[in-house]
C-alpha cells in the first residue's frame, strides 16, 4: 500500500510540472523551463549581441580579443550613458516579439523578453545599479495602450536581480512624435527636453531600461537629464539593438 501510494505521490508531481510547464511563444512546444515562455531549440536560434560596442552595444564585427571595444561613432561623439547592455539583436524574430509587445497589447512577450535580458545582465557579473528606471511613455501613449512595455520588462529584472524599479523619479513632459518614423538627426531633435526628474535620485548608479535602442537618442536624453541630477553612472539595458541609422 505504502509503495502505491508514493508511486501516486510521484505521479501526481510530475502532472503538476507538466501542466505548469511553460510553453513556447514562437512554436508553442514545451518551453525550456517553466520561468521562460521558449523551447530550447526557439532560444538558440535567437541574434544574439554579443559582440558589440560596450558604449552602445551597436554590433560590431566579430573580435578575437575579449578586451572592451568602442565603436568609432562613440569614441568622436561620446554619449551621455556610459555603458550598454543588449541582449539580443533587432532581427527576426526578436524584431516581432518587440513589435508585438509594443503595439499589439501581447504582454506577455514582456516577461520572455525581460528573462533574457536578465539573464545577460546575470552572466556579466558587473555591479548592479541602485535602481531600474523604465523608458517612460508619453500619457497619451500610455493611457491608448493600456501600459509601457519597458515597465513590463523592467517588472521581470526587478524580481531576478532583486533591483527596484522606480516609475516615479522620471516623467516624459514633452509629447514626441514615434522614433520610428524619423532619421538619426530627427530622432535627437524631438526628444530633446522631452523627460524632467520628478524625485530625488536614490543613488549614483542608474539602469535605464527600454524595448529597442536604434540610434540612442532617446536614452542618451534621459541620461543627460539623470547625469545633470547628479547621477555619477548611468547604464542602459534593452531587449535589443537595431542597426544604426544614416
């Protein structure tokens, strides 16, 4: 009776791990753990950026050396922020994910998106920042979509890395037109004076986080506003990395 029982007792475990098992997003098979929403095989076929610029992680090609390098874009024109992390790059079907977070209400891509980012912050092994400050959305965006994507995956880091995410510290004031539709010159017009602090820093580190980063104007903005507020290091984290505009 007692061998019934524990064969029972095991059986009944490994339903409740099967029916709790995540499922792929891209193919829908069994996910490869139940904390992401991808199959094995989905994963490792994801672009992934691992040698960029560690500026701002534009993809560069590949290196023999492991040593940091800087792209030539930021050795003449140093940006605001001083390091960027990327998970992934902006290609097929990182580029559809995004997209579908971003404007077709699918949330949940911001929690498979979030776990891959985490998961490349965690095997870099840097200092962590005091805080997570999402890219904030204009209210009309926010208020016609229901939600910012970056908070979405900003939720994901805050539980893996234990770093709290604050919404409150910055605010977009300035309504600005879709990054996507303009070119490199364009985009650092429009954001420019697009964010204001609201609170007082809690500390010197900051990671920004945002969905996508193409040229950087709009991190490199919010890390100037970050900077002037007395910020010492400012990083930014995204999902992933577009090629670099003309």
């Amino acid at each position: 009776m007692v061998d019934v029982i524990r064969k029972l007792s095991r059986r009944i475990v490994r339903l409740a791990g099967e029916w709790n098992a995540a499922t792929c997003v891209l193919c829908s098979a069994r996910g490869a753990s139940p904390a992401l929403d991808l199959c094995a095989d989905c994963r490792a076929d994801l672009p992934v950026n691992d040698d960029a610029c560690a500026r701002c992680a534009e993809p560069l090609a590949r290196r023999i050396s492991r040593s940091p390098l800087i792209c030539g874009a930021c050795l003449r024109h140093p940006p605001r922020f001083d390091a960027t992390l990327c998970a992934l790059r902006y290609a097929y079907p990182v580029d559809q994910m995004v997209q579908r977070l971003k404007y077709g209400g699918a949330v949940a891509y911001g929690r498979v998106l979030g776990e891959l980012l985490a998961d490349r912050v965690r095997t870099r092994r840097a200092a962590l920042p005091d805080c997570i400050v999402p890219m904030p959305l204009a209210q009309s965006r926010f208020r016609a979509r229901g939600y910012n994507q970056a908070i979405e995956v900003a939720a994901v880091l805050e539980r893996r890395l234990s770093v709290p995410v604050r919404t409150d510290l910055v605010e977009r004031i300035r309504h600005t037109r879709e990054q996507a539709e303009l070119d490199r010159t364009q985009r650092r017009r429009n954001v420019r004076g697009a964010f204001a602090l609201r609170e007082k820093l809690p500390g010197q580190h900051i990671a920004i986080i945002d969905d996508v980063v193409t040229t950087g104007s709009t991190v490199n903005e919010l890390a100037r506003v970050l900077k002037r507020a007395g910020a010492r290091r400012v990083d930014v984290w995204a999902v992933a990395r577009a090629g670099r505009m003309k």
